[in-house]
C-alpha cells in the first residue's frame, strides 16, 4: 500500500497549519486509490529536536516520526509563514533527517500565513529546501491566506496538488490530474484574460 506522510508545522492546537495539511491529506486520499495517511505534527516533538540538536541522538517520538517520513512514498509538508520563510520548527526537522533521507522522494508543498502577500514563500523558501534535499517537488505548491480557507479557489488548488502528488507516487495517470483548460492565442485575443487574474494563478502556484 502506499504511503504518505504529512508533516505539519503548526504552533497552535488547533491551528491554520494543520487545517490545511488535514484537507491536503483528504484530498491525496481521494486521488490515491489505496493509501496509508499518517500526519506527523512537529509541535509534538518541539522539545525532542531542541535535544537533538544538543546531543545528537533523538528522542522515542521524534524517532518514530524520523522513521515514519523516511519509510513514506510521498510527503506533503506545511509551515506556516514566520518573517516570510519557514518556521524554525519546520526548518529543524528537515536538519535531522540523515543525507539521503528525503532522495527522489515526492513531496507537496504547502504553507499558512495571515497575509497573502507572503504567497511567494513557495518558491522562494520551500521548493529550494527541498531542491536541495534532492526531493521531487510537485509542479503545484498550496499557499493559504487567512481569507483563503472560504474560497473554493483554495479546494481546486487543494485537488490539483494532491492529483500531482498522486501522479508521481506513481498510482495515477498524469491525465487524470485536473487541470484548467488551456486557451488558445484567438481566445486571448477575443476576451484578453485580465492582468489581475494573471497574477492571482501566479501567486496560486
């Protein structure tokens, strides 16, 4: 069966962060026929990392969510935005894990802030982290603003994600990943897709 793990990074119980990473997870289940989904929350483990950091040797829980995201088939991973990168707690987990861990591995990336102008965390922060943990990342990242969680705009970017997650864990076809339709160049030229719509998708991932 395959397995995927989601790993979230939230502070608070309950928290935007885990919302998130609880839909994210919904929707890989449903774009995978048979799926184990096992969410590890970082939060659980502050105090273990902080030691492994220190000692070098990690603590039972923290080493069971070690060997959980190392045995997984794909990741789906969710911070949310502190001083527009990563939270320190999100960072550290990805420190421990040994060189290799994450090789080839499938991964979505996703992250929470209160603002949408930290949308571009993404690409700036997230997709570079995992470049160079030589992980694959899906094309489709998912950034949700406080506003966002109500927009069906956020459920559609929400299912292409987890389709493409889907796809690369190798259980799906990758024309069965939704996708919006393309327009053709006498399209645009007869109803011009307005500038602020094109930076929406461009800020959507």
């Amino acid at each position: 069966m395959t397995s995927v793990v989601v790993v979230s990074a939230g502070l608070s119980n309950p928290s935007t962060t885990r919302l998130l990473a609880d839909r994210l997870a919904a929707a890989t289940t449903q774009a995978l026929e048979e799926v184990d989904v096992t969410v590890v929350e970082l939060r659980d483990v502050a105090h273990e990392l902080t030691d492994h950091l220190l000692t070098g040797f990690p603590g039972p829980g923290l080493a069971d969510a070690i060997d959980t995201v190392r045995s997984a088939d794909g990741l789906v991973v969710v911070t949310p935005v502190f001083s527009a990168s990563y939270s320190g707690l999100f960072k550290t987990f990805f420190d421990v894990l040994e060189p290799g861990t994450l090789d080839g591995v499938p991964v979505l990336v996703a992250a929470t802030a209160g603002t949408a102008r930290h949308s571009l965390v993404l690409e700036h922060a997230l997709r570079p982290l995992f470049a160079y943990l030589r992980a694959v990342v899906v094309p489709t990242g998912v950034f949700a603003a406080t506003e966002d969680f109500a927009s069906p705009d956020l459920e559609q970017r929400i299912g292409r994600a987890a389709g493409e997650l889907a796809a690369l864990v190798g259980k799906v076809s990758t024309a069965d990943v939704d996708r919006p339709a393309r327009r053709s160049v006498d399209d645009e030229l007869a109803a011009p897709t307005p500038f602020e719509e094109l930076l929406r998708r461009a800020s959507d991932g």
